[in-house]
C-alpha cells in the first residue's frame, strides 16, 4: 500500500491521538460482549509476500489460511468475482478462516456511489460465496470523494443487506476536520451499525480519528518499512487493551507495507503481543511448521 508513503518516516510523530470523546459512550453502551480478534494481512500472493511460503509450496491461499485467521481481500476490488470464486477460496481455508472483501471500484471509484443499485446486487451476488466465512464488506473511497455527496452514502448504507456487516473508510480529511459534518456521519453509522474505518499511516495522520460507531475496530495498519513499526503496533496493544476493557467486542486489524514481504513480521509481532495483553490465542504465524516464515 503506497497511500501515505512518505520519504522520511523517522521524522514522522507516529503517536497515537486520544480517543474521540464519543468512542467510550459507543463501547460502554453497545459493547461488552464476548471479544473476537481477527489478524491478517491484505493479499496472499507469493509475489507480494516474497520470503513467506516455503519452497515447494503449491497453494498459497490454503498454506496462508492455516497462519492467519482472515484476509483483507484486495483483489475484489479490482473486479466483480462471481459465487463460484468465492466458494472456491473457501473451500481452500479452515470452516474458522474469515474473509473482509473491499467492494468493487466500479461501486466505489468510478461510479463513486452514484445510481449503484444493480452492480451492489451483482458485486454481493459474488460474496455470498463466502456463506459463512465472509465476515464484514468494506468500502473505501477515493481521496476526492467529499462531504457534499454525504447523501450517496446515506443511500449506500439504505440498500445494504442488514445481513452483512459493512465497515466504511473514509480519506478526505473534511470528513474528520468539519466538525457538523463528522457529526452526521458518525450519527449515520453508529444508527446502522457501520464500522468507521481508522487508517494509521504516515501520512495521512489526520486518518487516526480515533472515532469507533459500533464495538467493531477495523483497523488497516500500514508499516513505513521503518524501525518504527514494531513501537506502532505496541502502542496499538495498549490502546486496544484500554477499547477492549470498556466493552470492544471485534477486533479487525490488518497489516500493510509500501514493501508487503514485511507485512507477515509485523502481524506475528502484533498476534504474539494482543495474545498475551488481551487474552486472545491466535495461532502465531510460522510456529506451527519449523521454518515458516524465515522468523
């Protein structure tokens, strides 16, 4: 993920803002349930995570799914993929493998959310393929996509199936620095349910709103190929410590890098710490098999 790359990240102040004064009202209200956590990273392909598979491995997809327990599936993004390729990689992954497909760029960037009742049902049409593995749908927007089209958004959240969970990011910064706008936003997910995405890179750190709508963080991390990056993650264990005491029920936490062969690193680095901060027991990535994962 190059977004928010920039050339000198030593210089950047990676320290996590505090909390929106309405996160904790959010988890104190809606929270409290039984607590989840699902780690991964955003694609599985050898050419990304070079160094990850051993060699002689023949199905990178099923190999990845017994290391991990969720995918941020990218590659739905670039195109509608029918049923059948949905139950396909299922049928690859343990029944306890969760899958967080991104919504097709037709519905997002170049339709952006306008007249997109009939390719939502195609695009949905394909993710029920997943049945019960498909966990939660997100929708990310283009940079340029601004306030003054609150209402198609207002649509989307309208038309979609209440049987699928769907997590929003939102990138121009006018959604977060326009304090009547944030508001009505906010107001729209926390009444639907909707997952308000927080994005943590370097720079773009207006995206660390610090803003939950429901007792689910979604969470898409993104690494500077930097000394930094095991400090972030370590931060991010304290602060979800802190969200999970006050009622956080899922934790969705996805890991990115501008150079995605560290993106595995960096995901055992964080399982290892939330499993013994937060009480969670992920399998750790590469333990399972002597040898994994070059770590």
């Amino acid at each position: 993920m190059k977004f928010g790359k920039v050339d000198n990240p030593g210089e950047i102040d990676f320290s996590l803002p505090p909390d929106h004064p309405d996160t904790l009202r959010v988890l104190n209200q809606k929270g409290g349930g039984d607590f989840d956590a699902y780690v991964g990273c955003a694609k599985w392909n050898k050419k990304d995570l070079k160094g990850f598979y051993p060699r002689g491995t023949k199905d990178e997809l099923e190999y990845y799914s017994r290391q991990f327990n969720s995918i941020e599936l990218n590659a739905t993004f670039y195109g509608n993929k029918g049923p059948e390729q949905s139950e396909t990689w299922a049928e690859k992954t343990p029944d306890n493998f969760k899958f967080f497909p991104k919504v097709v760029n037709t519905i997002s960037h170049f339709k952006r959310l306008k007249n997109i009742e009939a390719p939502l049902e195609e695009y949905l049409h394909g993710m029920r393929g997943f049945g019960d593995q498909l966990e939660m749908i997100f929708l990310q927007l283009r940079d340029d996509f601004k306030p003054k089209d609150f209402d198609r958004i207002q649509r989307l959240v309208e038309i979609w199936p209440d049987e699928i969970p769907l997590a929003i990011e939102l990138r121009h910064t006018d959604w977060y620095n326009d304090a009547a706008v944030a508001s009505q936003v906010y107001q729209l997910f926390e009444e639907n349910g909707v997952a308000n995405i927080i994005t943590d890179t370097a720079g773009r750190r207006d995206l660390l709103h610090m803003r939950l709508t429901s007792p689910a963080a979604f969470i898409r991390y993104v690494g500077a190929n930097h000394t930094s990056d095991y400090d972030r993650l370590d931060d991010w264990v304290e602060r979800l410590k802190f969200w999970k005491e006050q009622g956080l029920e899922k934790l969705y936490f996805f890991v990115h890098q501008n150079l995605e062969k560290e993106s595995p690193m960096l995901s055992k680095h964080f399982i290892k710490a939330i499993n013994k901060e937060l009480g969670t027991n992920l399998d750790i990535p590469g333990e399972a098999e002597q040898g994994d994962l070059g770590l």
